[in-house]
C-alpha cells in the first residue's frame, strides 16, 4: 500500500498543473535571461553602431572589414557554451535534425547574414550614425509583415499602426533635405545608404523570422546551449563568405596602409576592430537568446529601442546633426515601438490566462486531486 501511495505522489509530481506551479517557483529565472539578453542587445548594438562609425571616420574605408568584424567575434562564444550548462526544457520532439539539415540551415543563414551586414556597412559608409539608426528602425514594420507570413503573428489594428507610423518615419528621413551623411559624402552616395540601410533593415527582419521558425520547426529544443549553437554556426559561415568578399574585391591590399594612417594611430586601430567584433557579438547573443526564450517579434522590439538609444548616443559622442525632421521621425519611431509593445503584452497576457485556464480545467479532471 505504501509504495502504491508512493507511486500516486509521483504520478501527481507530473501532473501538468503541479508542473505549472513548479515552472512559476521558477520564473524569476527566466525574468533574469531575459533580462539578461535585452542589457546584451542594447549595449552591444549601441556601441557597435558607435565603433563602426568611429572607424569609418578616422580614415577607415574598407566595407568587406567592417562586414567581417560584425561576426568574426564568434570564437568568444565558446566561452559561455562551455562554461554555463544548458537547462534542458522540455523538446515538442525526440528526434534531433540531421548534422546535413543542421549544416544547410547554418549555411543558409550566415550567407543571408554575410550580405545583410554588408548592406549595413555600406549604409554606416555613407550614413550619420543617427540617420543610420532611425532608418534601420524601420525594421520593426518589415518583421510585422515577415511575422504574419512565416511565423503566423497576427496582424491587430496596433500592429498595422506601427507599421505605418514606422514607415512614415523612415520615408521623413528619406525625403529630408537637411540630412547629411559624413563629410564629402555627395546626395547620389547618401541616397544609396539610405537604400542599403532600409534592404538590411528588411533582411535583418526576415532572418530573425527564419531563425525562430527554425528553432520551432527544425531544431525543436529551447536551451541556451541550442541558441549559442546557432550563433556560433551561422557567425562561422558568414564570416568566410566575409573572408572570400574581402580577398576577392582586393580590399586587404589597402588594410596596411588603413592601418598606418589611422586617424588615433594603429593601436587604436586594432581595437577599433577588436571591441566592434566583441560588441556585434554581445548583440547577437542578445538577439538569438531573445527569439529562443521569447519570440523574433519581441527581439526586434527590443533591438528597436536600441535604434532609438543610438541617435542620442551620436549626438553626444559624433555631435550628429538633430533638426526639427530627425527629432519627429525619433519620436514616431518611439510610438511605433510603444504600440508594438503593447500589443506584445495583450497577447502574453492572453496567452497566460488561457494556461492558467487549461491548468485548472486539466487539475479539476485528475482523479488524484479529489
């Protein structure tokens, strides 16, 4: 009799309603990585942006660089993937993808990386950091279109105002006679820029899409290890075909003599490239840790606050020109973010109270709680 109740207590440990509560002892836990990721994702996508910009104006001119050192940071990822174990979740499949479907997904993916990141060099190239950031802002609109089409998000009424709001801000921008890029920079290169940064944006937004759906459809396991795996993998593919583009546009002839005439000297050089690799790289983390943990849609969010830190950060570092547009297209690009927001938590607050809903129904039909 008495292994019989012992059996029944164990059973009513794995009962999906005494789980709930156990995962909720629990949340704070899930609070702090995301957390976590979110300081990630601001502080290395903010610096990041200030480097890249730092490099271009003290002398730095090669595209194919400033594209690799955007991923060639990922051998300190090894660190974490090592040292942190990984707290398995419960996987919607036993079955793991084959090595040759898990190297065509990397494959795929750091090849769209590779062209996206230099899209974004060359719109940094020609581009004021603070136009720079409030243009790729619009990346928030294309990942509300990507989401509806690849990841099922539902397009509300607060989602539709985003996009437009975010749109308008962008084409404010665009059409704004008193932008100006860096120095010497004519109206023909700005308006290249401007396309360049507004295509990464778009790139940027389906990647993050095609990186979720891979986590729900192919990989199917939620670990910090399996997100750090995509990082890494997908960093290593672009990369090379970062490698391949500088040595085949003949780029890393020029990088010796880049070196020697450095602006802050060579020294500051190396480090230039040296922390703008380890801040992408801390932004990145950020990133795929936020798809994994919350969804795509809420990466972008965040990495749209970041856009919105960055203008100021130029201002006060770059002394960027803030006119009248710039400060209206900031302040849409705020109100874009806020209703995409909000509309993110009336869905998590639905979807909790539908669990919660589930739980109790599912707890009041298990013949061990009467």
């Amino acid at each position: 009799m008495d292994s019989q109740n012992e059996e029944q207590i164990r059973d009513k440990v794995e009962n999906p309603a005494v789980q709930l509560n156990l995962l909720k002892l629990e949340r704070w836990k899930w609070w702090l990585l995301v957390a976590l990721n979110i300081f990630f994702l601001i502080a290395g996508q903010s610096a990041a942006i200030l480097l890249g910009r730092f490099y271009y104006d003290k002398g730095g001119k090669s595209k194919w660089l400033a594209t690799l050192v955007q991923t060639a940071g990922f051998p300190i990822l090894f660190v974490p993937y090592f040292l942190f174990p990984s707290l398995q979740e419960p996987s919607t499949s036993t079955q793991s993808p084959s090595v040759r479907t898990l190297a065509m997904i990397y494959f795929f993916l750091g090849v769209l990386i590779a062209g996206d990141n230099y899209l974004y060099s060359v719109g940094l190239l020609y581009l004021s950091a603070s136009t720079y950031s409030l243009i790729s802002a619009s990346q928030l609109a294309f990942n509300a279109v990507f989401s509806f089409f690849i990841n099922s998000q539902k397009f509300t009424s607060l989602i539709l105002n985003s996009v437009v709001v975010l749109s308008f801000s962008a084409a404010l921008i665009a059409v704004n006679d008193d932008s100006q890029g860096p120095s010497g920079v004519s109206k023909l290169k700005y308006l290249i820029g401007f396309l360049c940064t507004l295509s990464a944006s778009a790139i940027y937004s389906l990647l993050l899409s095609l990186m979720q759906l891979s986590f729900q459809k192919v990989i199917r396991k939620e670990t910090f290890s399996v997100a750090l795996e995509m990082q890494i993998y997908t960093s290593l593919f672009a990369s090379c075909v970062s490698l391949v583009g500088l040595f085949a546009s003949g780029e890393w002839n020029t990088l010796h003599g880049e070196m020697q005439s450095f602006g802050t000297g060579r020294v500051s050089y190396v480090m230039t490239l040296v922390w703008t690799a380890v801040t992408w790289q801390l932004c990145s983390v950020g990133v795929v840790g936020l798809i994994y943990v919350v969804s795509s849609l809420f990466s972008n969010v965040i990495s749209t606050v970041a856009l919105a830190i960055s203008p100021i950060a130029a201002v006060i570092v770059f002394h960027d020109k803030m006119n009248s547009i710039k400060v209206i297209a900031l302040l849409m690009a705020l109100w874009g973010f806020a209703t995409y927001t909000y509309q993110n938590y009336l869905d998590d607050s639905k979807a909790r109270r539908t669990k919660t809903e589930v739980s109790e129904t599912e707890t009041l039909r298990d013949p061990l709680c009467v």
